[in-house]
C-alpha cells in the first residue's frame, strides 16, 4: 500500500496531486509500448470480445490500483480530471503534429511530383540515403506522439478500472 503524501504530512488536508501525478505516469513510460505489446495481458487480450479482463491484469494497472489505495475520493477526482486533460492535450498536440509532419509534407511532395515527377525521381535516386534518413526523421515524429497519446488514454482506462472497483467496493459496503 502506498501512503499519499498529505498537506501537513499527518494524513490531514489534500492530497499532493503532482507528486502523485509523477508517480502514476512513470508507471506508463512511452518506450516500453511496443515491447509491452508484446507480452502483457493486456496486449494478448486484444482478440475476442473482452478487451478489459487482461488489461486489467497487466503490471501497470495493479501498480495503480496499488499507488492510489489510500486515496480519498477527492484526490482520486482531481487526479483524473488531470489525466482526462493530459488526454486531450495529447490529442492537440498529436492532430498537430500529423499536419505538420505528415499531411502538409505529403501533400507538397505529391505536387512536386506532379509538377516536377522526372526531377524529384532524379533527386531521390541521386541522395538516397539522404532521402530517407529525412523520412525516417519525420515519420518518427509522429509515431512517438502518437505512442504517448496512446499512454495518456491508456491511463485513463486504467483510471477507469479503478473508478468501477471502487464503486464497486463501495456498493458492497453498504450492503
């Protein structure tokens, strides 16, 4: 159990959100993604009809359900409304980064090769490597915001497990 770390450090007064938030997304690294993809129940659960049995089970969603035992129901609403933002930050900063990276650029490239396609094909042949170290540093660009805006929803949903268990929980207390 993880003990949240109060305003007067005596288990009175609210939760402090940041460090807390710091410790909820370590828990969600951008690198680890595609490895995890690979062998995390939640990875392996993506076939069938339940996508939420395995991904509750995965390594992140018990260290969160573990990280946020002992947090009030307060704490808990502040630090999914800064999750949600996260969320949606991500999104802006993802359609962004699309446009720029890879629509504009797409498209001004599809023109060149309309106007100019003998040259450009030319261009390419001639700096090859050149060519495609360039598309490999753009497409990165977008695959890597792409991985975090997948985490930040990711922690979302996990959030929203914790949301139903607690719930949940809650339900049976009172029963």
């Amino acid at each position: 159990m993880t003990k949240v770390e109060t305003e007067d450090g005596m288990g009175h007064g609210p939760i402090q959100l940041w460090p807390l938030w710091r410790r909820l997304k370590a828990l969600f690294p951008v690198w680890s993604l595609i490895p995890s993809s690979f062998y995390t129940p939640g990875a392996w659960g993506y076939a069938g009809v339940d996508f939420v049995s395995g991904f509750r089970r995965n390594p992140s969603t018990l260290k969160t359900f573990d990280l946020l035992d002992g947090v009030d129901e307060a704490g808990f609403e502040a630090l999914y409304a800064l999750a949600n933002l996260n969320a949606r930050r991500q999104d802006q900063i993802l359609r962004f980064v699309i446009i720029c990276y890879l629509t504009a650029p797409l498209s001004i490239l599809a023109l060149m090769a309309e106007l100019a396609g003998d040259s450009l094909l030319s261009f390419t042949r001639t700096h090859m490597w050149e060519v495609i170290s360039l598309l490999v540093a753009v497409g990165l660009g977008p695959i890597t915001y792409m991985m975090s805006q997948w985490r930040s929803r990711q922690i979302i949903g996990v959030l929203d497990l914790v949301r139903i268990e607690r719930v949940q929980a809650s339900a049976r207390s009172i029963a």
